[in-house]
C-alpha cells in the first residue's frame, strides 16, 4: 500500500505529466492510491444490448451493437461537429460529437463492428446519442455487466478524460499490483467474513455481479469508518487515563437550597437522568467531556445552572460562555434572576464591558468571590484568570473552534469538567463520529405545560389569509417573527427580501410598531432592535436568520418564514424554536410559491408532520449529506470520505465502533504483533493531523 501511496500519478501508461497536473488540480489524485480509491458513485449494467428498433424515450443509457455508416463534419470553427450514422439492422441512429473531432474522425471506421454506449433522445424527430462511449466487440468493456459511474468535472470531459478512461487507468494499476497488503488484522477479516482487501478493490471498480459488489462496498466502507472510530477511541481513552479532573463528592448548600426554593419548574424525566449522568462523570476523578443535546425549550440551560452549582458546592467556579452578545447577556439576565435569591455571584463579560466593570470582574474572579462567569469569546482572554475554575459549559459549541475552547479549560492547574451544549439535533450516526470521544446526553422531553408548535405550509396566493392570522395575534397582544432570506433584493434571485418586506409589513399592520435586525447591521444596532422587541416595545421583529440561535421572547408566538424553500431542515427548525417558548399556542407559517419541485414540497411537509428535532435531523442528513462537518468535530478527523455515508451507513458505524472498542479492551497500546498493522494505518492516515486528544 505505501508503494501505492508513493508512486506519482503521471507514471501510470496513458497519464504523464500534463495529464497528472489535470487529475491532481480537478480531482485530488496524486499517487497509484488516489486513483484506486477514487470509487464510482453509481453503476449501470452493460450485459445487455439493444436494438434501434426497440428505442423509447424513458430510457437509461443503453448498449447499442453495429456499424458506422457514414461520418460527416458540419459547420465551421467552434460551431463545427461531427455527426455519423450508426445502423445494427434493425434501424439508423445518428451519433453526434461537438468536441474532439478530429480524434474521433481517426479512431473509428466505416464498416468496422462496434458497440456503443449512451443515453438515446431523440431531436428533430429522429434519434441521436451525444458522445458515446465506443468499444470493439472484443473490448473488456463491452458487455461486461455492472459498470461504474466515476465522479468528474467538465473541465476533465472537455479535456477528453472520461468515466471509460478513469476505468482504464485503474485497470492497469489493478493489473500491475497483483499483491496489494491487508490493512485490516486477519482475525477482524475472518470474524467478520470481510472481502480481502484486493478482492474488494477488484469488485467496486469492476464488479462480476451485484452480490459482489455489495460485499466490496461493505468492506470498503467498514475500514473507512472503522479507522476513524478507532482513531476517536483511542484519543478519547487516552485522554480519560492521562487527564485527571475534579472530584465533586458533595452536595451541598446552593445545590439544595437552589432545588427546594427556587426551582421554576419540576424538572422533567429527562433532565433528572442527564443530571445524575453528569453528576456521575463529575465524582469520578477524571475530566468530564460530555455533550449535552436538547431541542429548542427542553431546559438545557437549567441542567447547566444545577450541575454549575454542585461546582460552586465543592469550593469552585464555574463559566458559561456563548457565541454571541445576545445570547451570552440572555443568559445572564435568565441565571442571575434565578440565583438571585440565594446569594450567587454572577457577571457578564462580552467585548462591550466597560474596563472599569472589566477590572472588577477580574478582581472578583482572581479572589474567588465571583462564582459564576458568564460571556462570550471574552472570557477566554489571557488576563482572565480564575482562581479555581471547575466547571465550563460551552452554548452552540459548534460556534467556537476547538481550540478556542481549550484555551478556557486550561485556565486550571486541574483540568475543570467540561459541559458542551447545542440545541442543533445531532443524527446518532453523525453523533457516533463528530462527537465520538464524548459522552454524550439527551433532553428529548418538553417541559409540563408546554404546547405543541402548530407549523402550516401556505402559498403566496394565501398571504392575505395569512396576515388576518397575524392581525389575530396581534390583537391578543402577542409578538411576531417574519424572516427573510436576502437583504436585500437580487435580481438573479426571485426571493423576497427584507428591506422590501420592511416596509410592506409596517404598511400592512399600520397600528404596530416593527423592528428590524440583520447581520451587516452594527453590533449596538442590532441590540437595539433586539431589545426593543424583547421588552415589547415592537410588536413585529423583521429577520434574516441571525435569530436562528439566541432569542428568547416567550410572548411571540407565530414565526412567518418567507420563500421557506431557501431554508435546510434543521434552519427551518432552529428559526421554528423561537416561539412555543410561553404558555401560549404558537404557529409557525413557511410561505412559498405555489410552483417548487416535488422535493422541496416534501421536504417542507415534513416540517409540518412533526416538531421532533431529531427526526428532521435525521431527514435533513439523509436528504443533504453530512456537508462539510470538519468545523464542528472534535477530534480533527478528516472527513473526505471515499465510499461511507454517514446519512445511511449507521448501522456499520456502530459495527465499526463496537470493534474497534473490543481492540481496545484487548490490547489498549495496540501493542501486539497482530494489531501493528492498526497502528501503521493509524499513523498513515491521521498522524499529519493535530493531535486533538488534549483539547475537549
């Protein structure tokens, strides 16, 4: 594999240097390696063939066995092509070609037999295939059942590199490597009656059938995702033996005086397990990395506050940071009101504090007489200096790098535990592998008392009936949300936007005041406008999505989202988490035009079949992918994935992950003569990386 690995590109028959440049800069391939591991994304079946006669127009690429005709160039300049005339006896098809034409016009010969292969249309009432794939009778190609699909630009296809070339060249690296070595132990192959390796490699370029190519996919994906989860395992394991953390035995007097007189709810089933689970990792004596998952209103914040009061039990502080202004001073004003009666300490830090206020935060946490810091990016600044911090919560973690964050824990001579929170659902399979070295929680109740968001779909040609909605609402002295994708108005784009909506809405409900926010407005704009519809000075706050995270005004009740069809799942959901936050029945109404594609209708009703964040995330994954997730992981793992999908492949990271932790039980160090292969591969594929495993 390393000789794979190491052998350029531009070696390989047919490539060299210009052409190597071309795969390099387009698709990544550099090495023998890169072209073995560049897997098709579908396949189409070449072992049957087709006669003129027996065309249709919803057909799929097909195979087509005959003669050329005749060959003839029309046109001139960058308007010439090249058009011949097919026939297998059965009928005539015309074969086009707009690029490359004198290339063709060489390689192919009237009354030589050839097999062609392409989608037919038909134009101008008689049939065509638009630069087909051409092999002899005797092609290995030709005919030869399951064909892979690769991946490619169009600057490739109009270079001539084509899915039949990508085939070719891997053919002759496969050719020219008999051998290719494991990279997986023998008994994990024999346990779990995995493809060897070449096999595999073998069946998923060019498979002899189905049930082989199945068995090459399995394999394939099982190591890519094996890897990784071996990889987080190890480093999280490591990090468990050599990071010792606070032992927090007691519970003591803020902890019960806060939970017998100040609790504002009963806490739900839910919140009581997370707590005891925390409040275990907390006594253990090791350093608590656990992420906390709750939909929008499940009552985080409320779990962070106890288990920021069992630290304050045992003699020590406690931060919460959040990623904007907003967010970090609704949290202030939420726990300090909360802890108010029972004599805690707690202030705000954001970069908006005045230095004199500054200097007494400073002084206040040096002394210890400041139990609780709240902030935003402020809090991680060098000459903020705790005198004994032992419990971090981190907000929308997702929002800081990583190692934004461990600058904040490492302002301990003990490394203090450490609480990171999002409301963004997390797919368990997704979960298993960005999150995979920590422990991981989940609010999956709604506190008593709180109602069910009713969400409607509804067209432009309902607005009216729309806006009485909100005239209704209105009325009843509740708040309004409306957002807008854009600003401002594009004319590429037929979308509503805010400036425009702006000022239909104040001419539309006259009697109300409106406020307005956006992300180019400044900082002390924004909280302006902000605080002016949470006091309920406005009664309809004017969005894009900068209030998808942070705003909390329980008297809103109806979120209004213009062109909806623009919004993800899970931005939908997020924008839909900020009313349903009071005791009233809250709306959230996703307006679109009437005309969108059938997807995109199904992706809306599902938004309007259910409020669970987890089951749109889980849709949401399957629909759009992973993305790029590198941002929010933990453990700096690459996820250029060649062949696994972190949408659909969960049960195989869980096979995965369940292995790779009996490994680890077995031989921690990986230590034994069996397992050096676990370690070459482990070095070859993450050692280039940062070494995450100090860093929660």
């Amino acid at each position: 594999m390393n000789r794979l690995r190491n052998t350029d590109i531009k070696y390989l028959k047919g490539v060299g240097p210009k052409r190597a440049e071309l795969l390099n800069k387009q698709l990544d391939i550099k090495s023998y390696y890169d072209m073995l591991y560049h897997f098709p994304t579908n396949y189409v079946d070449r072992s049957s063939v087709y006669t003129i006669s027996s065309l249709n127009g919803d057909m799929p690429a097909i195979q087509l066995k005959g003669r050329f005709v005749t060959f003839n160039t029309q046109g001139e300049g960058a308007k010439s092509r090249l058009v011949a005339l097919f026939s297998d006896g059965t009928g005539t098809i015309e074969v086009v070609w707009f690029k490359r034409i004198k290339q063709i016009r060489e390689a192919y010969n009237i009354g030589n037999e050839y097999v062609l292969f392409g989608k037919p249309t038909v134009f101008n009432g008689r049939w065509n295939i638009v630069h087909p794939e051409i092999d002899t009778t005797t092609s290995a190609a030709a005919m030869q059942g399951l064909r892979g699909i690769y991946p490619l630009t169009e600057t490739l296809r109009n270079k001539g590199i084509t899915s039949r070339t990508l085939f070719t060249y891997i053919q002759g690296i496969l050719s020219a490597t008999p051998n290719i070595a494991e990279t997986l132990p023998q008994s994990l192959i024999t346990r779990l009656n995995l493809m060897p390796l070449r096999e595999a490699l073998v069946n998923i370029h060019n498979p002899k059938n189905n049930e082989q190519l199945q068995r090459a996919k399995f394999r394939l994906k099982f190591e890519e995702l094996f890897y990784i989860q071996l990889n987080i395992l190890r480093y999280s394991r490591r990090r468990a033996s050599a990071t010792a953390g606070f032992r927090f035995s007691r519970i003591g007097h803020y902890f019960n005086t806060f939970y017998s007189q100040c609790l504002p709810f009963q806490l739900t089933g839910a919140q009581k397990r997370v707590i005891k689970e925390i409040r275990a990792d907390m006594g253990s004596g090791q350093q608590m990395n656990r992420l906390l998952q709750g939909d929008v209103g499940s009552g985080k914040t409320l779990v962070a506050l106890l288990c920021m009061l069992i630290a304050l039990d045992n003699d020590t502080q406690a931060c919460l940071m959040a990623p904007t202004e907003i967010l970090a001073t609704q949290h202030y004003e939420t726990i300090s009101k909360l802890v108010a009666p029972i004599g805690i300490n707690v202030k705000l830090l954001t970069g908006s504090t005045r230095k004199k206020e500054r200097d007494a935060i400073h002084s206040q946490l040096e002394d210890g007489s400041l139990h609780i810091l709240i902030g935003t990016h402020a809090v991680i600044e060098d000459n903020v200096q705790f005198r004994n911090l032992g419990f971090v919560v981190i907000d929308e973690q997702h929002r800081f790098g990583v190692a934004q964050r461990a600058r904040l824990w490492k302002k301990n001579s003990i490394a203090p535990h450490v609480l990171v929170m999002t409301a963004t659902p997390i797919p368990r399979t997704l979960a298993m592998t960005l999150y995979g070295d920590l422990s991981v929680s989940v609010i999956d109740e709604l506190p008593p008392g709180r109602k069910p968001i009713e969400t409607w779909l509804r067209y432009d040609n309902q607005r009216l009936d729309v806006y009485k909605h909100i005239g209704r609402e209105l009325q009843q002295g509740r708040q309004v949300y409306i957002v807008y994708p854009l600003i401002q108005e594009n004319e590429k784009l037929d979308l509503r936007c805010l400036e425009e909506g702006y000022e239909l809405i104040r001419e539309t409900f006259p009697m109300y005041k409106v406020a307005y926010v956006h992300g180019k407005m400044k900082p002390s704009e924004k909280d302006y406008q902000m605080s002016i519809f949470a006091s309920h000075e406005a009664h309809i706050l004017v969005a894009t999505t900068v209030i998808e995270v942070g705003v909390n005004v329980p008297n809103a009740t109806t979120m209004l989202i213009e062109n909806a069809e623009r919004f993800g799942l899970s931005q939908l959901h997020q924008l839909r988490g900020r009313v349903g936050r009071g005791g009233g029945q809250s709306y959230c109404i996703l307006m679109t035009k009437h005309q969108i594609a059938s997807e995109t209708r199904h992706r809306l009703e599902i938004m309007t079949s259910t409020t669970d964040g987890f089951v749109i995330a889980e849709e949401d994954l399957k629909m759009r992918g992973p993305g790029d997730l590198e941002g929010t992981m933990q453990s700096g793992i690459a996820m250029d994935l060649h062949i696994a999908n972190l949408a659909t492949d969960g049960q195989i990271i869980q096979l995965a992950r369940n292995n790779a932790d009996d490994i680890l039980d077995a031989d921690p160090e990986l230590a034994s003569a069996e397992n050096a292969v676990l370690r070459q591969q482990l070095t070859l594929l993450f050692d280039k990386k940062i070494d995450w495993s100090q860093i929660s």
